[in-house]
C-alpha cells in the first residue's frame, strides 16, 4: 500500500512512517525540510508547506496514494483544504485529532461546569460545545488561535474521500518535547522521599499511550479499509489513576520516593485542572473492529522512556 503522510518525520508521525516502511508499504512522507528525519532511505521525501495547496497537489500527484494520513491537522482551514486537494486523489484519509474534543475536557480545564461525564469515555460521549480551546492561552504553539480538533474532524466527515478519525490519548515516549514522564521524574525527585497528592488528584485518570504503541493504532486504521468513515479513540486499556501512573514511573526509574494521599486535599489543586473530570478512553471499538493491541508492555513503554529521558 502506498500512504501518504503529512508531517511523518516528528515524535508520532516518525513512529508511523516507520512502522509502514518495516511492514513494507511505501511511506512517502511530506514535510517543510525543517526536521531531519531519522527514516530509512527507502522513504520518499517531499519538501513543501501544507499551506501551499500546490506544493501538496504536486507531491501528491507524484506519490499516487492509496491512503493520505495527516498527522498534524490542527485547523479547520488546514483540514477543508486537504479534503479538497485529496478528492480524486486518493481512496481514503486519516486524520489525527484528540481526546481533547470531548466535554469532559472543557470540565477538567475549568471551561465548564456541566456534571463529569461518566468513564471511560466511548466515541458517542458528548463533545465540547465550546470551540477553540487554546485561543487566547498562553501556550507555545503556532496553530493555538485556531485549533480545534472538532472542527478538523466535522470536516473529515464532510469532505468526498472516506475519513477515519483517531482520538488520541496523551503520548508518552523517546522523542515527547512535551516531556510527559519527564515532569514526572521531576516532580518524584523534588519530592524528597514523599509525595503527597490530594486524594482528588490521586484518582484522576488520564488516558494516555506509548508512541511505539499509539503508532501501531494508527497503522492498524490506516492499512484497514473498513476502518473508512470510522472514528477510533486510541489509547491504553486502562487509563490508571494518577497515583498508580506516578507509581510506575519511579519503579521505572527506581526512585525511591513514596506516594501517598493526605493533608494536600485541603489545598486547592492545580489551579487550571478540575481532577473531578476523568479523561479516561474507552478503546473498545478500535480492538474489536481493527484487531489493535499493544505490542509494547506498559513496564517496557516506561523504561525505554525513562531511559530516554535521563539521557
Ligand atoms: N503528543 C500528544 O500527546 C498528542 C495528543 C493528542 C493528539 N496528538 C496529535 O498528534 C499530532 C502530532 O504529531 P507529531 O507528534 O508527530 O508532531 P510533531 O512532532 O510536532 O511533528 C510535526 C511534523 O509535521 C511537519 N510539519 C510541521 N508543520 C508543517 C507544515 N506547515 N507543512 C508540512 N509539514 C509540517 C514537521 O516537519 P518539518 O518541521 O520539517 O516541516 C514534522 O514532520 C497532532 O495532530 C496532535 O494533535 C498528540
């Protein structure tokens, strides 16, 4: 099979176009020319801006795709002038978005006040009313005026060629600039022997996934045809409660810091999270319908992170 994939040289992307190269598909990557992609020399190469509509008409026409996946729609302009570059141009498109188009999220940062809904989150649960969820915070990120995940994917939907839409979890893994379970390991070592979590914080869960891991979930929907027109949240099992995940980590790691509940629930918690809204995924369907499962353990996934992340 021959994908397509916008922006495959970053931390997922790279993981993906890997993962196809290794099954022995054709991954042809588009890309600025800004990362230098660590990519076997069998993966062709096209340098251009998704914004040019014909640098990726050109690289299109020339790799003749029979999927087209997108790792980095962030806009709903980005994700319209996609689907109407690739009408004609290819049988299928997979589009990344995020758990973050569900309600509950717009709970947990604070936006809303509607009652948690209940967990896990399955691909039906309600979705944010709200839109642009990162407009006007203070966040490092060139696409953070106009992001949002619900109207990339409602064009997904809208557009000629079938999409699948895949809900991310948080990714953890070599290469995270976000450093996910290295401010773990920093919040374990400043702790000194204890830390104490507010009994709130302590349950939360956060669905989250290993990229080696979440790159595999995107294959399994990229090579299966019946996965077209289906929207898929992707993560781990079980989304484990905050304590449990910090646990982990310092096994992991072996630090040797206790984690407990305590005197902290008197104390606000982090001011822009509400811990009473569980971001759990229920990744039922992409198992049963496309046959995922994880090929790297959860012990595996944080030792080869954490050892990234020392080094
Ligand atoms: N990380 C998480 O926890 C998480 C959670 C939920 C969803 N997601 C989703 O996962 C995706 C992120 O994937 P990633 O981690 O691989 O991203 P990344 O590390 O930021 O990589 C970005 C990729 O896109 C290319 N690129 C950037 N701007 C471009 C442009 N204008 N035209 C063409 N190529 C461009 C980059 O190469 P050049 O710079 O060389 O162009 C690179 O290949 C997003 O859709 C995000 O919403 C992530």
């Amino acid at each position: 099979m021959t994908v397509f994939l916008i922006g495959g040289t970053g931390f997922i992307g790279r993981a993906v176009t890997q993962r196809l190269a290794d099954a022995g598909h054709t991954a042809t990557v588009f890309h600025r020319g800004r990362t230098t992609p660590d990519l076997p020399d069998s993966v062709p190469i096209h340098h251009g801006d998704r914004g040019d509509p014909e640098a990726l008409r050109d690289a299109l026409d020339t790799a003749a795709p029979d999927v087209v996946l997108d790792v980095i729609p962030y806009t709903e302009a980005q994700a319209k002038a996609l689907t109407s570059v690739c009408a004609g141009r290819t049988d299928r498109l997979v589009l990344l978005s995020s758990g973050d188009v569900y309600r509950q999220y717009d709970g947990l940062r604070g936006a809303s006040d509607t009652p948690p809904d209940p967990v896990p989150l399955a691909e039906d649960a309600p979705l944010r009313t709200s839109r642009y969820p990162y407009r006007g915070a203070d966040a490092d990120f060139a696409y953070a005026h106009d992001y949002d995940k619900i109207l990339v994917e409602e064009q997904g939907r809208a557009g000629t060629v079938p999409a699948t839409l895949l809900r991310l979890p948080k990714v953890f893994g070599p290469g995270d600039s976000e450093h996910h379970v290295g401010s773990a390991l920093a919040r374990l070592r400043e702790a000194d022997g204890e830390l104490v979590l507010s009994e709130r914080e302590a349950q939360w869960r956060w669905s989250r996934g290993y990229v080696t891991n979440v790159a595999d979930a995107i294959a399994a929907a990229v090579l299966d045809p019946g996965a077209g027109g289906r929207t898929y949240n992707v993560g781990e099992p079980d989304a484990l409660p905050q304590a449990t995940w910090l646990r982990r980590v310092a096994e992991a790691a072996g630090i040797d810091t206790a984690i407990r509940t305590g005197p902290r629930a008197e104390q606000p918690d982090t001011p822009s999270f509400n811990w009473a809204y569980r971001m759990a995924l229920d990744t039922r369907r992409i198992r049963t319908e496309l046959g995922f499962a994880e090929p790297i353990s959860h012990p595996q996934a944080l030792v080869q992170t954490v050892s990234w992340e020392t080094e």
